[in-house]
C-alpha cells in the first residue's frame, strides 16, 4: 500500500544556515518538504550579490536537485549574518544533489531555482503563499516514478544609481564640476530624482550650511529639505550651502537599500535685487503660533505691530507679539492675545516702511494673506495615505469584489485604495482589523469632542452612481458614515467630510455594498484624515 503524504507546512523566520541533522527515512516513507529564507511570497526578493538559502526536506526521493539560472552562485556555508566575504564553490555549475544550497544572486532582474524531485509513490505538497494554502500534487512519469517539479522564482533587485539634476531658470546646470552656483536670495533652484534603476520608492533632498574650519555642526545647518521628487527649493539665507540626496528603496517584503549623492558645485546665496515678499505658506503652528515666511534674512527691528493687521473670521484680533524666529532669520512668529480654533479663518494684512531684509530691501506690504490652520490627524501616515503599500489596510474577508491597495491613481504620495464593485458581486471593501488587516493604534477620545474626518476621493467617469452610496464604518461601535456617491463629480479628486461621535476607535472599515449585485462602480480613495471637532464660543 502506498504512503500518502500528510505535510506540516514550515516558515523560516530569518536566515538558515544549512545545518542538517542526519536522519534515515524509513524505507516505505515518501514525501516532500522544503523551505527557504525569504519566507512564504509567491516570488522571492533579493538584493543583487546577497545570498538565500533553499532546503529540500524530502524523505524517500530516488532522485533529487537543484538547478539554478546563469548569474547565480553556489556559495560555501555555514554564513553568519555579519559575514560580507562569500566563497563561491562548483565554479561555473548549475546543477547539484546538495540537500540545502546557499545562492548568491548576481545578475538584477528574475532568476530561477529548480528543485526536482522523482519518488517511487505519489505525494502532495501542501504549501501556503501570501496567506493563501495550496497543493501541489506529483506526476506519474513512470511506473513507481513520480515527480514534483518546483520553479521558485527570485527577483534580484539592482543597486540603486541615483540619477538628479539641478534647474536653475529652467536650464539644467553641469553637475559635474565643482565651481559655485549663485542664486540671488528669495530665488529657486529645480531639483530633480530621476533614479530608475534600482527600483527607488523615495528619496530625501537636504540642504546644509558650508561650515568655518573649526565650527561645530548642528540641527540647524539644514535649512531646507524635501521629500519629493521634484522639488523647487527657495533659498533665502546668505551663506554658502552644499545640496545632498538619499535615493532609497523601502517597501514590504522589498530588500532595503540607500544611497547618498552630494552635489559637488557648492551653492552661493548672495543679495538680491527682487522684492522682499513673502514666500511659501503662512500656517499656524501647534502652539497657535502663526509663521510667516519671507524671501530673505531680517535686519533687526522694533516692535512691529502697529503695521500689522489679523482678521478673525471677518473681525480684527489683538496681536500679543511678533518676533524673529529663533532657528530661522526668513520667519516672524506672530501670536494673537486670544485662542485660535481649528475652523477659524485667518487672514494677514501688512502695510509699513519698517520691516527690511538683511540685504537693505524694504518688506511690500500685503493685504488678506492666508493662514493655514494647524491640524493634527490622529491616524498615522501608512493608515492615513496608505504608503506602506497595503500593511495597515487589507481587503476584508466578506469582500468578494477586488479591493486592493494601488499605485495606479494617488491623490498624493504613490499608493490609493482602489475599490472595484461591478456586476455579479456585492461587496468591494478593506479594512484595519482582522482577518487581513493590521492592528490599529487605538485613538482614544479623552476630551469628549466629536470626529471630523475628510478624505480623497476620486470616481471613475464610467462609473454609476444614482442610487449609490458607501461607507466608512468605525470600530467597535461598528457604526458608519454614508455618502451619497450621486452628489460628487466623476473624473477629479473630491473631498468628502463626515463626523463621528465621541468614543475610542480601534478599526476602520471602508466599503461598497450591493446585495443586488447590480453596481458598476470603480472609485479610489486617499489621504483619510482625522481630527477633534473644535467650534468658538
């Protein structure tokens, strides 16, 4: 009678090192086993030239290999984790009967690993990919021959070779040498990551002082930075400056890696002939400081309240002070004698001769500037926008249209959730909770106010949306808020609002419902943002 195989399904957390423990199988005994270091996704990552070490724990094989794609090496074991000089052994092979091999990967792009395996009965492999079981059954190839034939296929990521450029007045400077580049104070430089190999998911552009001999660094040496791709970057502090970049790659499941440009021409600020204006965004700050920024340094100066003016929702505000910040010489903080609240609207008038730059420009006055009111979203970056490409948010059990994370569409940064509910299914959703979603940071309401949330939203022109709503349910009370989908355009990014109650949230629930299995209905969302309802007295 044959021996069917019934199989304990392994996953190796971290790297194995090819230790074995010598073990006859009974002679009646066939079945199949194996594992590797990367763990359980249906096609494995690397690092170009890092190793991975595969493991064929099968018992009863009458013949049994691995085989291996050109540009991967066999290397000697055992490896610790700190090692960085491999051995390479059986130079030039690509096959071998090892048990467990050690490869290192060379050439960037898709490899392949083969493991091949004939037993003289029929066995089954039971396995589980991305949290999903499977089973991979053996082919009859002879009498008392039965093969499994295993393609494990390995992404090789290349090393990242950061490619910039530098604009100035929309012409691309030589990068090459090291001779200055001058910009006038209040003016731009456009820079730019064009990195493409290596597969980069973001970068870090920062600019710093050019220190004296002797000075000692600190916090305040970099005057501006940005996480963009392209970025225009205002310099308004005299000095001389050096402009660096960190390429990086950082996703699940993805080998990390960095790497670090300087810009070899150093950066002159020198003085300028344009107007001394503001430049950039007035926002209030968490403490109800309002800073506004300017295109250059302050020449010291007075008490300058007298020519300033601060309208509260229409109506004039006392000013308690307006100083010079005190990391930044290009801001004033202003602050108001009374309490500022989130739905307030600000606005900032300037009309004086008073105020100069370092450089001797008198400051233009301005009338009814802005502010940006302060706002702290209670819901993280990677719940907020979804840029840890689908760990916090998960498509729920029940939902048996796609609903996935993409980068297909963003309102901002690289990934949107993209909910699909098109005839013959009744529910698109994803989730925060369990089963499939991460565990939720628990927003605790303590000050008994309610919720407001906002978010992106984007429907597809070809969508319908009479009679259509959808939901965002909150956890545990497991109670929603419905948006009629029929009011909003089709075609652009919309802003949708709602409000919930006070009480601790531990889940959301985002979701398109219809038990008649009708809808057509194709809809993105971005940048969820939370925060505690504050109305003026």
């Amino acid at each position: 009678m044959k021996n069917k195989l019934i199989i304990i399904g392994l996953v190796l957390s971290g790297i194995f090192y090819g230790c074995q423990t010598e073990y006859e199988a009974p002679n009646s005994l066939s079945d199949i086993a194996f594992y590797n270091s990367a763990g359980t996704i249906k096609t494995l990552n690397v690092a170009l030239n890092k190793y991975m070490t595969f493991t064929d724990l099968s018992q009863g094989a009458n013949e049994h290999s691995w085989s291996i794609d050109e540009g991967v090496n066999f290397l000697q074991g055992p490896i610790k984790v700190k090692d960085s000089v491999f051995t390479v052994i059986n130079n030039g092979q690509t096959l071998t009967a090892e048990k467990t091999v050690i490869l290192q990967f060379n050439k960037a792009g898709i490899s392949k690993v083969r493991l091949y395996n004939v037993f003289k009965d029929s066995v089954t492999f039971r396995g589980n990919t991305n949290g999903v079981n499977y089973f991979k059954g053996s082919v009859k190839i002879a009498e008392n021959r039965w093969a499994i034939d295993t393609t494990f296929m390995v992404k090789v990521y290349d090393s990242i070779s950061p490619i910039i450029q530098v604009k100035q007045n929309d012409i691309a400077l030589n990068l090459t040498g090291k001779d200055t580049i001058y910009v006038e104070a209040g003016d731009k430089l456009h820079f730019s990551d064009l990195t493409i190999q290596g597969e980069p998911t973001g970068r870090n552009w920062y600019i710093k002082k050019v220190l004296a001999p002797g000075v000692a660094a600190s916090a305040s040496d970099v005057i501006a930075s940005s996480l963009l791709a392209e970025v225009d970057i205002v310099f308004k502090k005299l000095g001389v400056y050096r402009a660096f970049v960190n390429v990086t790659r950082s996703a699940q499941y993805v080998p990390g890696a960095a790497k670090t440009v300087t810009i070899s021409r150093p950066i002159k600020v020198t003085k300028s002939n344009k107007p001394f204006i503001i430049s950039g965004a007035v926002k209030e700050q968490a403490n109800e400081t309002i800073q506004i920024p300017f295109a250059g340094e302050f020449a010291p100066f007075l008490d300058p309240k007298a020519n300033f003016t601060v309208k509260v929702n229409g109506s004039t505000f006392a000013i308690a002070s307006i100083t010079l910040n005190a990391v930044d010489q290009t801001i004033l903080d202003l602050k108001l004698t009374q309490k500022i609240y989130r739905p307030d609207v600000i606005t900032i008038s300037y009309n004086g001769t008073s105020l100069k730059s370092a450089d001797e420009r008198v400051l233009a006055p301005f009338t009814d500037v802005p502010v940006e009111m302060h706002n702290v979203n209670l819901l993280s970056p990677f719940l907020s926008g979804f840029e840890d490409g689908g760990g916090f948010w998960k498509k729920y059990y029940s939902s048996d249209a796609p609903a996935a994370i993409t980068s297909e569409k963003a309102f901002s940064g690289i990934y949107s959730a993209k909910l699909s509910l098109t005839p013959g299914f009744k529910e698109a959703s994803i989730a925060t909770l369990p089963p499939g979603g991460a565990n939720f940071p628990s927003i605790v309401n303590q000050t008994g106010k309610n919720y407001v949330v906002t978010w992106k939203m984007f429907i597809t022109p070809e969508s319908i949306t009479v009679g259509k709503s959808m939901g965002l349910f909150y956890i545990p009370a497991w109670a929603n808020l419905w948006v009629d989908l029929s009011v909003y355009p089709k075609g652009e990014w919309v802003t949708v609002t709602g409000e919930i109650p006070p009480s601790t949230i531990t889940g959301l629930y985002l979701r398109l419902l219809d038990a008649a299995k009708t809808s057509n209905l194709i809809i993105y969302f971005d940048d969820f943002k939370m925060v505690e309802k504050e109305v003026r007295p």
